[in-house]
C-alpha cells in the first residue's frame, strides 16, 4: 500500500509549481512512498506519479516488488522493454526525473516519445522528506542514541598503540553488534593534524600526546541515519587546541540557539560562523554549518550560508561547526536537532564539555 499522507505530501508540492508527472526512482524514495525497495541496480523499478493522483509502479519481476494498493502494477521480465510500458502511461509535457536516475535510463525513455521534456524532478519527494513524522522522529531517536554509546566505546577502546583503521574497524563492528547495517560508509577517525581534514580517511596514524582524537561516526538503524562528531584530545591539551575546542563549541551552541521555525537556514548558519569569525578563525570555517539527515547521511535541507530554506517543525539536521588548522589540528563538534514548535530537540547527548583522555 502507497502511504497516502506522504503520496498527497508530494501531489501538493507538484501542483504547487505545476508539476504534472514524475518518475521516481531513487531507492529510498520509493520506500519512503510505498514501505518497500526494488534494489533495481542496472534493471528499472520507478513508481509514476501524476498530480491527478494516479500512480503506475514499473517493476521486474525479480525484485520481488509486490502489486500495491492504489497504484497499477506493470511488471516485466528480463529481455522486456520496460521503457514501452512507461512511455504508454506518460501524458505529454514535462516529465520529473529524480537526480539520481542514470542517463541511459532517461535517454531510453526520451527516445519513446518525442512530446515529453525532461525536468528535474526529485525535489516533490524531497519536500516530503525533509518533515520528519511522529514515526520517522522515534527511528531518528533510537538510531542517536546508538551513535552516543558509540562514541563513548570508541574513546573507550583508544589507546595510543591503536591506528586510526583499527579504532574505526572497532566502531563499525559495534554499531553492526546494535543493530546497525553495514553499507560501507567508514567511520571518520582522526588523530592529530589529520582532524585538520573534515573527510579523512582512517589510515595507520597512531596518536601523539597533546594531539586532537576526532570521531564522526554514523550509522544507518532500521533505516535511518545518525551522525554525530566528538574531538578530545590524548594526555594534554595546549592553550591554541583549548582556544580551539571552546570557540567551536561557542559556536555550535549559537548554532543550537538560533535553531526555531521560520528561520532561514543561512541564518542559523549565520549565527554559528559569526563566532567563528569574532575569534579571528573564520577562514578555518571551510564547510556548512549542517545537513539533513534521515533515509540518506546528507538530505535536504542544508544549513549553509547561500540557503534560504526555511525551518520548520519536523525537519532534522546536524549543527557541525568546525574549526581545521592545516598541519596543526581540527575540532569539530556535531549534533542532529529536531526542530519542534518553539525551538528544536538536541538528539545526541554525550558531552561536549572538553575531555583529555589517557
């Protein structure tokens, strides 16, 4: 069965800019829509909607992808052209196709009709995504309070003889033992200048006294994601890495602060970057503030300096300020927030006070 609310969700935003067929084909948008996944891979499994309200699902028969209620089910086999099926059941006109859908897909279905215009069309289900309801909030909970106790067992399992690959190999292996699912997506293990690199990958470091301990680490729990980001530092912690750690933390918590329905994303991002930037580190500021976070680790809506995106209650998203010092050290502290009717609900628990650990 089709989740009506989510269906009609995605029909207003259409009809809101005249949108009058999409195709979906993203993965975790059609379970998002209909409760099941094709894993269509190379083959085409879409579900079309039209603002009319009429849905057609286009499936191979191998993906097991079962007839749903308020929508016609056209299955083909292996050596069957599916595109012929949908070309039959599009009207003339624009045409949405998700971002994600590959070229030879939609120039295949081009080359059916000569009377249909591709437009991007992800953003209808995107609208839909980006409000979190009662159910999808509990998943997001349950999955941040998993990614806390990660946190806390992999500080628990650093030691200075143990590499960043192996501290991070340990991480995964306990979010798979709590019910994570391993999509290889690595866990962001940093010693040292290498917190200086938002996106390193885990290597043979081993860490220095005095030196950053970095953890960004996400995991993917009945189906949605967590996200969340702790520095420390190993044995002792110098007055520039202190300066660091306290401006970052000022930061994330004006972030926080400015988190409320009706205020435009670049604004919160904003509030974060102006302390940054008062402390003299603003050119060390070098991504967004945040991103949303839910089926997919990076969904809409971001907080960033060129967003005007608007919050409302429902959306989640990380506030992840940071400050990274080439060839010196990085910190960077994150949290995923709720936004709720007057403010926003912080998901992620574990301190953010300054820890040296031995």
């Amino acid at each position: 069965m089709v989740n009506s609310p989510r269906i009609q969700q995605v029909i207003d935003s259409m009809k809101r800019r005249s949108l009058k067929q999409i195709i979906v084909s993203e993965d975790r948008a059609l379970s998002y829509l209909t409760g099941h996944r094709a894993n269509s891979m190379e083959r085409v499994g879409v579900l079309l909607i039209k603002s009319s309200g009429e849905i057609h699902s286009f499936m191979n028969v191998l993906f097991r992808f079962p007839e749903i209620s308020g929508a016609t089910t056209h299955y083909y086999r292996d050596g069957e052209d599916p595109y012929s099926l949908i070309a039959e059941c599009l009207d003339p006109g624009e045409v949405g196709f998700d971002d994600t859908w590959e070229s030879k897909h939609t120039i295949s279905l081009l080359m059916k009709r000569n009377d249909i215009t591709p437009v991007l069309g992800s953003w209808p289900v995107n609208e839909a995504r980006k409000i979190k309801d009662a159910e999808e909030q509990t998943l997001l909970r349950t999955a941040a309070a998993i990614n806390d106790d990660a946190v806390s067992y992999g500080f628990s399992c650093f030691g200075a003889d143990v590499t960043e690959t192996e501290l991070a190999g340990m991480i995964e292996e306990h979010f798979c033992r709590n019910g994570g699912v391993n999509v290889g997506q690595y866990q962001v293990v940093c010693f040292g200048a290498n917190a200086a690199d938002p996106h390193h990958v885990p290597d043979s470091t081993t860490a220095e006294k005095g030196g950053a301990v970095l953890l960004d680490l996400v995991g993917l729990i009945n189906g949605y994601w967590c996200d969340m980001t702790r520095t420390v530092f190993y044995g002792s912690v110098s007055d520039e890495n202190r300066l660091v750690y306290d401006t970052v933390l000022k930061s994330q918590t004006a972030g926080i602060a400015a988190v409320r329905p009706g205020t435009a994303m670049k604004d919160i991002d904003a509030a974060a970057r102006k302390v940054i930037e008062d402390a003299g580190f603003g050119q060390y500021f070098i991504t967004r503030t945040g991103h949303g976070v839910g089926l997919s680790i990076h969904e809409p809506p971001m907080c960033a300096p060129d967003s005007d995106e608007i919050c409302r209650a429902g959306m989640c998203f990380s506030i992840e300020p940071g400050i990274y010092l080439p060839g010196r050290t990085g910190v960077r502290i994150e949290d995923l927030v709720i936004v709720t009717e007057d403010g926003c609900e912080v998901l992620t628990h574990y301190t953010r006070e300054l820890q040296i650990i031995k």
